[in-house]
C-alpha cells in the first residue's frame, strides 16, 4: 500500500476542507445579495408545512464545491491525462446547472408547443423558408415532446430536451477522452469477479449512459437537506479509497479534494439548510462521480458507489413509466425521498437512513473492487 | 335482486367519499374531454375510484400547498371553515379546481367492477371489448389502462351488451345509455340501475346540471316510476332532486338523444 500517497490525499482533503469553510460565507452572502435563493411559485417539490420554512434558502450553494476543487485541482493536481478533462466534464455539467438554476429564478416561463401545432406550421406558414424550417426541425420537436412529457413540469429553466442534449454532450466528451486518449486497456471494462472483457468502440454509449445516467440521478436526490451532500462525502470517499487501492495517484487526489469540500458544504446544508446544492452542483458532481469511477476502470461499481443516487432516479423512473403507461402512481411521490416524507417519517429520519444504507452499498463497492 | 354488497358500498363512497371525519363530501363530475389530457394518472382523467380520489386530493394538497390536509389526510382548514357543511364546500370546491371527480362511464365501470367481481369473478374492465387487434396500438393501451378506455360508447357496443327491451324485465346492474344528446348532439351519458322495488327503478349516475352551476355537480341519483310499462322510458316518470319533467336534466337529456336504450351486460 503506498502511505505516502495517502497521507498526501488527506492532506489535499484537509486543506479543500478548511479553504470551503473560509469562503462558505462569502458565497452565503453572495447568493443571498443577488437574491439567488429558492421561491415558491417555480418550485414543484413537496410543500408541506415543514417545507415552507425552505422558502428563501439560497441555492447553487454546489457552487462551494465546485469551485473549490476546480481552484485546487488547477494549482496543485493538473495534469492532462488525468484531471483535465474530468474538470472540464464537471464544469460543463455545472455550467449547464448553473443556468438553469438562474433561468429558475429570473427566467421567464418556458412555453410549451405541441407536435401539431409545428405540423400546422408546416401547412400554412406563408413564408416557404419558415415551412422548411420547421420541416428540418421536426425531429428536435419530437424529441422535445416525448421529453416534456417524460419531464411533469416545463417551469422556467432549462427544459429535459436540452438537459438532455447537453448532459450527452458531456458523455460524448468523457466518451471521446476514454477512448482516444487513455489508451487501448481502457477499451476493456473491468466487470466484479469476472476480469476486464473487451468491449472495444462499445465503451463509447456505455460511457455516455453512465455520465448522463449519474448526473440525472445525483440532481434527482438533492431534495432534502443534506441527503446529496452527505451521500457524495460518502461516495466520493469510496472513490478515493477505490483509486488508491488501484494506484491512480491523480485520483486519488482529486476524489479526496472532492471530499474535503464537500464536509463543509455538507456542513452548512444539513437541516436547516443554510443553503442548496442547487442543479449547479448536483449535476456537475454527478456527472465527475460517474468520471472518476469510468477513469479508474471501475465504470461497473457506479451503480453500489451511486446508490442512493440509483435508488432515487430509478423511482423516477418507475413512476413516471407507472403514470403514463399504467395510469397509476407506483409511490405516493417520486423520487423515493418524497414518498417517505408523505409516509410520515421526518427528514431527518430520511436522510440519516439513507446515508446509512448509501455508506453500506459504498462499502461493498470497495469490498469488490479489490477482487482484480 | 340487487347489486352486490361491494358494489352498492362504491356507490354510497362515491356519495360521501372516504375523508377522514367530513361525511358528505359526493364526488365532482370531472370529463377529460375539454382538457384532452394524455397519459394522465387515471383518477385526473374522471376514471377514479372514490379511495383514488381522496388520495390524490391529499396528494394535491401537500404538493400544492394548497393546506386543505394535514400529512396524514386529516383536514387541516378547520378555523377558516367551521360549520361542516363549509367543510363539505370547501373540500368540494378544491376538487373542482383540481380536475378531481369522475365521469358518467368511469362512475359505472367502478361500481360494476365491484359487482361483477364479487358476483361472478370477473374483471369487467378486462372482459369488455373496446377495439379489435387490427388497431394494435389502441388495443395495447386498453389492455395496460382498461378502465380508462371504457366509454359510453363501449357500453353501447352489442359485443358487451344487449338491449332490454321490456320495462318490466329491468334488473338492477342494467344501464340507461343515452347517445348523441345535447343541443349539439355531441356527447353521450349512461345511467346505473342501482336497484329495482315494485315500479319504481332507482339510479345512480356522475352528471353536470347546467342549472348547478360551477361546483354544485356530481354523483347523483333519481327515480324512474314505471306508470305505463307498455310504453317507452320517456313516458314514465323521471325524478331527481325533487325535479320532474324537463327541470330534471337528466330526463332532457334522454329526451333529446337520438339514441335512448336499456342494456344488460352480457357476462
């Protein structure tokens, strides 16, 4: 076991730690000076009672972390193989939340437009540039239908069809990286108990699944206070543990920088919030958790590393296919978080219990990650 | 005869749906057809059974905060409305707002689900015919969503039922199915024959009376007194909240149908 290269990851993960906490307030104050926080008329989240007092609460608070492990990854573990591009894969995810967090806020209502009102367009638009506009924009539209009915709400920001677009985009970068640049053994994918099959140009969608996939699911758990938060800590630990098991010195580094800025913004987000990730956080880290596990050819244990992560988008899931297929909700609300609040239990209860199963899926994904 | 226990229960939670202590709350009428929603939860498209309903008014409350229920259903808007029958109001007023109610078919299929489960183990909603396999994709949707594919029209549908011609042959559990009524001709309704004494037939039925304005529709019943059994349903006497004649809307609306039978469900 390489100690050496442990004692420099906690360090990293002290340091990112002790920097978050000394600007946590200044971001506190900046969110609450532009009015960045969470209001009531966009939000479709569960509103009990208990959850008026969440009224107010700053969010993009993810923006702690993520800019304190870019900051410290570009001064003290940049590398091109390594970091570069998981950096640069997070920022986009995060970008991507960061605006729609805005448009939620500031932005105005985003119109909805059905299939047949294009089509109709098609017919008896009087300009035939603009018929043959909406002809070549006809599969976008689909897409942008089939979409918003999979999404429940339209709302404000940035709308499923191009969460979507942009979070493949992500993939495709990741995708791209993986394959061209890492070299020819990560055309394999290593699989628990059963080595590294080769899977040659199929790394590509599989890659582009699981960053979309991870980032969906991480935005869909940032509900209550301190679920995301402490989940990732979990999570992001796991990694760190899993990449230096497996000698990924930059990894290691980067996974244990994640950590330490994630137990301050934890800190801070545990009930009462002093505020929320925020779509900037939660899709920027999910799309880097799904990255670091890819690059440290662990793309297999994403769902145990991810789990609570995976538990609450496949609710999603099942209540959306439950919905619209079979007219019926599955849980009384989805994701799965919800469904306990309305069962009665407090978030306090949800949470902790989560985290608790979460710690334990992470520590088999460790346990099998050690079988080569 | 009657219609079975289960059954003639789902019509009396229909009349007084199940919210904890606040009886007499009847459900809304709620038809999809003006809103046209797809792939909508059944109970939000008027094909909900009473227990749905409170459910997803309980649901709506909470997500809506709309502060009607507690978390745990129980009605939480005491202090605004202390009198019960503001209760009742208020409760009925956010299910009208909230697209929660049921539709004439959806009414009858809920309530003959009950019965024909209980009495001959049946799936009714499962057992109708609603489109052949050539329309294959319409065929798929009424085998996931069967109850919501269930219109007047299918009940009208010979495979599923067959016409009683005979006024005195009228049993409880047959439908009075009105088609193409309305001043424009446009929409269909269909009865329930909740249960038959003597000459008198007693029905249930999901309708809006324009004379009751925005919130005043729902679940309903009336009286058919057989005074002339040789003559057709018109010339009897309709009677539904002490309205007889052209006043009882019901009764104006069979009259101005094209097309007035009596049908017993075949299984």
């Amino acid at each position: 076991m390489n100690i050496a290269l442990i004692q420099q990851a906690l360090s990293y993960l002290i340091f990112s730690a002790i920097g978050a906490f000394v600007w946590a307030p200044l971001l506190t104050k900046i969110l609450y000076k532009y009015k960045i926080t969470r209001r009531d008329e966009f939000d479709f989240t569960l509103k009990g009672s208990e959850r008026n007092k969440k009224v107010g609460t700053p969010i993009m608070g993810g923006l702690l972390v993520i800019i304190t492990v870019t900051v410290l990854t570009i001064l003290f573990n940049w590398n091109r193989e390594n970091t570069y591009v998981p950096i640069g894969v997070m920022g986009i995810a995060a970008l991507l939340g960061a605006t729609d967090d805005l448009l939620n806020i500031f932005g105005k209502k985003r119109r909805e437009r059905k299939i047949s009102h294009v089509l109709n367009l098609i017919k008896v638009h009087k300009k035939w540039y603009m018929r043959l506009w909406y002809i070549l924009i006809l599969p976008w539209e689909g897409f942008r239908r089939f979409a918003a009915i999979l999404g429940s709400h339209p709302g404000r920001g940035i709308q499923v069809h191009e969460k979507l677009f942009f979070q493949f985009l992500a993939g495709a970068v990741t995708a791209w990286w993986i394959y061209f640049k890492l070299g020819i053994q990560w055309h394999s994918l290593w699989v628990p108990f059963d080595g590294q099959p080769f899977v040659g140009w199929w790394i590509i969608p599989i890659v582009i699944f699981f960053v979309m996939f991870t980032a969906n699911a991480v935005n869909f758990a940032d509900g209550l206070d301190g679920l995301a938060g402490g989940s990732l800590v979990i999570t992001f630990l796991g990694l760190m543990i899993i990449s230096w098991t497996e000698g990924r010195a930059s990894f290691t580094l980067l996974n244990a920088t994640v950590v330490g800025a994630l137990i301050a913004y934890t800190y801070f987000n545990v009930k009462p919030a002093r505020f929320q990730m925020g779509d900037v956080g939660s899709l920027g880290l999910g799309a880097l958790l799904a990255i670091n596990a890819i690059a440290i050819n662990r793309t297999m244990l994403i769902p145990f590393v991810g789990f609570i992560f995976y538990v609450e988008i496949i609710s999603v899931i099942i209540q959306v296919f439950c919905r619209r297929l079979l007219g019926r909700r599955f849980f009384k609300m989805a994701p799965i978080h919800h469904h306990f609040e309305f069962r009665g239990w407090s978030e306090e209860k949800i949470v902790m219990r989560f985290w608790l199963i979460h710690a334990f899926f992470v520590i088999v994904a460790i346990w099998m990650s050690l079988y080569k | 005869m009657k219609l079975s226990p289960t059954a003639l229960k789902t019509i009396h939670d229909y009349l007084n749906l199940p919210f904890i202590g606040i009886p007499g709350v009847w459900c809304p009428y709620f038809n999809n057809a003006r809103l046209g929603q797809r792939g909508q939860l059944k109970v939000l498209i008027g094909k909900g059974t009473p227990e749905e309903i409170v459910e997803e008014a309980k649901i709506i409350s909470i997500q809506y905060r709309a502060n009607i229920f507690d978390k745990n259903g129980v009605f939480s808007a005491h202090v605004d409305h202390p009198a019960e029958h503001e209760q009742v109001e208020c409760i009925r007023q956010f299910l009208v707002d909230n697209n929660l109610g049921v539709d004439c078919s959806g009414f009858v299929t809920n309530v003959l689900q009950q019965h024909f489960q209980e009495t001959k183990n049946i799936n009714l909603a499962r057992k109708f015919f609603v489109t052949s396999k050539k329309n294959f994709l319409r065929w798929i949707i009424s085998r996931l969503r069967p109850v919501e594919q269930i219109s007047v029209a299918v009940y009208a549908n010979d495979k599923n039922t067959s016409i009683v011609n005979n006024l005195k042959t009228i049993q409880p559990g047959d439908l009075v199915v009105i088609l193409k009524t309305g001043p424009n001709k446009n929409h269909n309704h269909i009865l329930l024959i909740e249960d038959v004494e003597g000459n008198k037939i007693k029905y249930a039925h999901a309708r809006t009376w324009s004379s009751e304005g925005k919130y005043g529709h729902g679940i309903s019943q009336g009286t058919i007194t057989i005074t002339n059994p040789e003559k057709g349903l018109l010339e009897q006497v309709w009677e539904e909240k002490n309205k007889f004649g052209e006043e009882n809307e019901t009764y104006l609306e069979a009259k101005q149908a094209e097309t007035l039978e009596i049908r017993r469900i075949k299984f």
